[in-house]
C-alpha cells in the first residue's frame, strides 16, 4: 500500500469511529428520553389511581350510611381529613374522599421499580382535599358544598426539579 491508500484508510477509519460515536450518543440520548418518559408516566398513573381510590370512597363521613339534602350537615372545613379509627399509614381504613387530606403535609411515599437491576425510586405523594364551588373549582371554599376537589402532586429525585400536578372534582349527587 502506498502513502495515499494508507491515509485514505485512516480517513476513513476516523469517519466510521466518528460515526460510531455519534450512535452511540444518540442512543444514549434515546435511553434517557425513554426512561424520563416512563418516570413521569408512572408519577401520573400514581396520582390518577389514588384519584380512582378515592372516587370510590363515600363522599363524606356523614353520607357514607344516609342521604344528605343540605351541604351544611357534611364535614366542616376544618374538619376533613382523618376520622377516629382511620390511619394514615393504611389507606385502607379511609372511609369517604376527604380522609386523604392527611397527605397535605405529610406525603404519602410509594416507590416504583423501572427494571428489575435497578433500584426502587420513590415518589412523594402530597394530596389536597377542599370543598369548591361548581361555578369556581380552583377557589376552595369556606363553607361546605355538594364539591369536593382533589390536587395531588408527585415528586420525587427521579422526576428531578419537576411536579406532576393533577386534581379531580368530585360531587355528592343525591335522587329524591
């Protein structure tokens, strides 16, 4: 081979390695989008089955066993949350939609696993309960209404500076 030949082929052995590399970035690029991607989802399939848990719940202490006809007999603003017999390590013994109040300030912290290799991530779970008025749900209101709104937010290290955040309004309807 003379001098030509050989810088031709070590041209073009710096092409193919520059390629290679470029790939290479791309798919570990592709691998990282992949997986934020599975992160949030999972935050958000997190946030809408608790909403599912708790839209299966009475909608209050009071209406869990007779009819309520005027919003002032539900549970006081300053009320919701926990009853007595209700824990919050075990959302099991909640009985209506506002016992998941307790997670305002105390999150409720679940984890997922991506692959079976990797280590569990955890997610933060803050959850706000509020009565609002149907004519204005991003306003709580003061008093006691046939509305109840649900806000949840979802952190965690592996959702990085992000917050999911999702609500849900959930309504007592009673048929006379």
């Amino acid at each position: 081979m003379n001098t030509g030949q050989t810088m031709i082929t070590i041209g073009a052995m710096l092409l193919l390695a520059a390629m290679v590399m470029r790939v290479n970035t791309l798919f570990n690029s592709t691998s990282e989008a992949l997986t934020d991607s599975k992160l949030r989802v999972l935050a958000v399939s997190e946030a809408i089955s608790i909403f599912e848990e708790a839209s299966g719940k009475a909608f209050d202490n009071v209406s869990d066993t007779t009819a309520v006809y005027d919003p002032s007999i539900f549970t006081p603003v300053n009320k919701l949350g926990l009853d007595s017999g209700e824990d919050a390590s075990n959302p099991k013994t909640f009985n209506d939609f506002d016992d998941y109040l307790c997670y305002k300030d105390n999150p409720r912290i679940d984890s997922v696993q991506i692959l079976a290799s990797h280590a569990k991530l955890p997610f933060k779970v803050f959850i706000d309960v509020c009565y609002v008025d149907p004519s204005n749900p991003n306003v709580p209101s003061p008093i006691p209404t046939f509305h109840k709104k649900m806000t949840i937010k979802v952190t965690g290290p592996a959702l990085g500076t992000d917050t999911i955040k999702m609500s849900t309004v959930n309504s007592y309807w009673f048929f006379r």
